[in-house]
C-alpha cells in the first residue's frame, strides 16, 4: 500500500513541485495539500495521512503550532518539517512539537523521499546542513529544559505569531473570531509571562525564538 502524504505550504509552486517529486515513486501517493497551518489540521483530520511535510512559515497558524496539535490528535501520523531555517530554535520547537524530521527547503528530492521512509520505519531524520550542538541528538531535544515560549498557552503562541507578521489587534481578532479587547489581554498576559514590555522587544524575542513570518 502506498504512503499516503499530505503536503502543508503557503507557496502552490513549492506544492506542485513536492507532488511531482513524490509521485515519482510507486510506493508514494499525495492525497491532498494545505496552504496555512489551520489547514493543515483540518486537512489531517479528514484525510489521515501517514506522513505530512510541512512548512514552518505559513500564514494564521505555524507549520510548528499546526504539528503541535496534529501530533497530539493523530499520534500515527509522521510530520516532517521542511523549512528554509536552520537553526537551533526552529530545530529544538519542531522536535518538541513531535515532527519526527526537518529538511532543508535546498534539500534533494531524492532526500526528501529518504526521509519519508525513514520516518515511516519509525526512525528520525535530520537532513543535510542541520547540525546540533556537540553530542546533541534528537533525543536528547526532547529532556533539554523547555523554552520560555512553553509557558504560553496555544492561544497566546497563536497571537504572538501574528503579533510578528505585523497584525494589529483588530486583524488578529477578526481572524480568529475573538474581540480586540480579547486579543489584547492575551497579548498582555504573554507579555507579563515574557517579562517583556513592549512590542519591538517582543517581535525580536519571537524572531530569536524560531517564530518567523511567512515570506
């Protein structure tokens, strides 16, 4: 039986060129795609992939976030991250939000496909150009002290990822279906838990964190 994938990018040529790739392979089958990490969750549920690719930058939810809560709703399905970022902190939140791998976006294709197997046969995979610290394995990610952003409810996470794709309070609560007044206490609550007390502080925290805009 083929494996079922599901590809999560806000870019339709990223997409199309995925599919193509995969669907080289006899043994592989894209049964649907997502263009934003809500998307991606609801597309998970319906669908039930064995394996999702995902981005990390996607606009109104996080490829990040969205892994999150689709690997706590559907423990069988393997996330793969593929992202442009590298670093510590985009690598350490994936891992700890249950992707079982991370690519490079520069990755071959030909990785990309090794990757999915190796998830499928219950192992992890970093790809090429992902390095961790000295004696750092994937692992050991998950018993490292968790972050400050582990403090923040799934809803503030959501809020500062807007925060730092420029939203103002109305867009956010229009988008998510809350009051502005709503989004600025929880705005104000993350901020309290952060202790941090302004805006610009609060974007460069985000950024230095691995929560990115889309681009």
């Amino acid at each position: 039986m083929a494996i079922r994938i599901l590809i999560a990018d806000d870019h339709a040529i990223v997409r199309d060129g995925l599919k193509m790739i995969l669907e080289t392979d006899m043994d592989m089958a894209v049964v649907g795609n997502a263009a934003d990490g809500n998307a991606a969750i609801s597309q998970a549920e319906a669908l039930q992939p064995d394996v999702i690719l995902m981005d990390i930058s996607m606009p109104a939810l996080n490829g990040i976030e969205a892994c999150r809560t689709i690997t706590q709703k559907l423990p069988g399905t393997r996330v793969i991250m593929l992202s442009m970022h590298n670093t510590h902190e985009h690598v350490f939140r994936s891992i700890r939000a249950g992707a079982k791998g991370y690519l490079l976006k520069e990755s071959l294709g030909s990785e990309v496909i090794t990757a999915i197997q190796t998830v499928m046969n219950g192992k992890s995979f970093l790809g090429a150009g992902i390095e961790l610290p000295s004696r750092v394995s994937i692992r050991d990610i998950l018993t490292i002290p968790k972050g400050p952003l582990d403090s923040l409810s799934d809803r503030e996470r959501q809020i500062l990822q807007h925060v730092v794709e420029g939203r103002t309070s109305a867009e956010i609560a229009t988008i998510l279906d809350l009051s502005a007044k709503s989004v600025e206490t929880y705005r104000s609550r993350l901020m309290k838990k952060l202790n941090i007390t302004n805006i610009p502080t609060l974007v460069k925290f985000a950024l230095q964190q691995g929560i990115t805009p889309t681009s």
